[in-house]
C-alpha cells in the first residue's frame, strides 16, 4: 500500500455512504491502521448527493484536507456515472472505480463513453433487496471494495463489520448485512 491509500464515496442520502466509510475506518483501525473516515453534503435530505471519504495509512495521518486525488471512486448510485464529478482526480491509468450496477463494466463504459480507468461492478441493490428486504447497498459495496483492494481479510472485515453492528442492531439484521457483504465481494465482475 502507498503511503496514504484514499477512497472516496459516491451515494445519496439513505444509501449509506457515510456509514460504509465509519464501518470501514473502524475495521482497518482494528488491524492496526490509520484512518480518517469522514462525509461531505450540502442539504442533508434523503436522496441528496453525498460523498465519503476514507484516508487509510500504516502510520499516523497529517494531512486534514478533503481528498482530491482519490485512488479508489465507490459509486452507489449508478446515476452518478455521467457526472464528471465521478472522475475528478482520479488517475486514468491506475484509477479504480466501483460502481453498483447489474451491468458488466464492459456495458458500463459503453452506456457511459468511459475511457481509461480499472472499472468493476456489483449489484449491491439487487443483493440488499434480496437479502435485507430494501435498497441498501452500503454494506454489499464493502465486500466489493474488500475484494477489489484486498485492504483486509475478508473474514477479518466481516468479523470487525459485524461487532460494530451489533452494537446498534438485531442480530438478525447483522447477519443479513455480513452475508451481503460476502455475496457482494464473490459476485464483483471486472477482476
């Protein structure tokens, strides 16, 4: 890993941008990692633009700034892919781009006119809608985002997620997300 690893968020309000960001930053700081986890929105409403951040380092951060130049783009509403907000800063040759989508990322740039970038894909909804009952996909694009960086362990992601969880949740509840998150990291296309 590089010495300061950065991802930023895509989402709107009710998809769980924010909380996939804190749920990942609580999980690499139980590995021993340095973290930032942070969001930035205007009107804080359901369905308004939303993005996260995550700053990830083996040593101590000193950089508080947003992130404008990240090296991984998780996108949860694919709506989003036609802005060019998307891509800004990000490298066009080692970029990675994650998005929720039934497409293939082939289909993907296709639909989209994209040129350059890694690009992978996972229907987080369709996975959240399954298992959770709604359109929730925060937590099957941590196991995309698991699998695509290779950040952590899988079943160490899923053991930290899942303590976090129970914090706040019914048991029930936390284990249809750990079981999202690990559909979600089997199924990504694009690898």
């Amino acid at each position: 890993m590089k010495k300061v690893f950065e991802i930023r968020w895509h989402g709107r309000g009710g998809l769980g941008a924010k909380t996939a960001a804190l749920l990942l930053g609580e999980a690499l700081i139980q590995k021993g990692k340095y973290v930032q986890a942070f969001p930035e929105y205007g009107p804080e409403r359901r369905g308004a633009p939303v993005k996260s951040y995550n700053r990830i380092s083996d040593t101590p951060i000193n950089v508080h700034s947003g992130i404008t130049n990240p090296d991984i783009v998780v996108v949860l509403d694919p709506s989003f892919m036609s802005s060019p907000d998307i891509y800004q800063g990000l490298d066009r040759e080692k970029g990675k781009i994650i998005v929720n989508s039934e497409l293939t990322p082939e289909e993907l740039r296709e639909k989209f006119k994209i040129d350059g970038y890694n690009m992978y894909t996972v229907n987080a909804s369709g996975i959240s809608r399954e298992i959770l009952k709604r359109n929730l996909p925060n937590t099957p694009m941590l196991g995309a985002v698991m699998r695509v960086t290779g950040l952590m362990d899988l079943e160490d992601f899923i053991e930290a997620v899942g303590k976090r969880l129970s914090v706040k949740f019914k048991p029930e509840i936390v284990e249809g997300n750990l079981k999202a998150i690990r559909r979600a990291y089997e199924e990504v296309k694009g690898l």
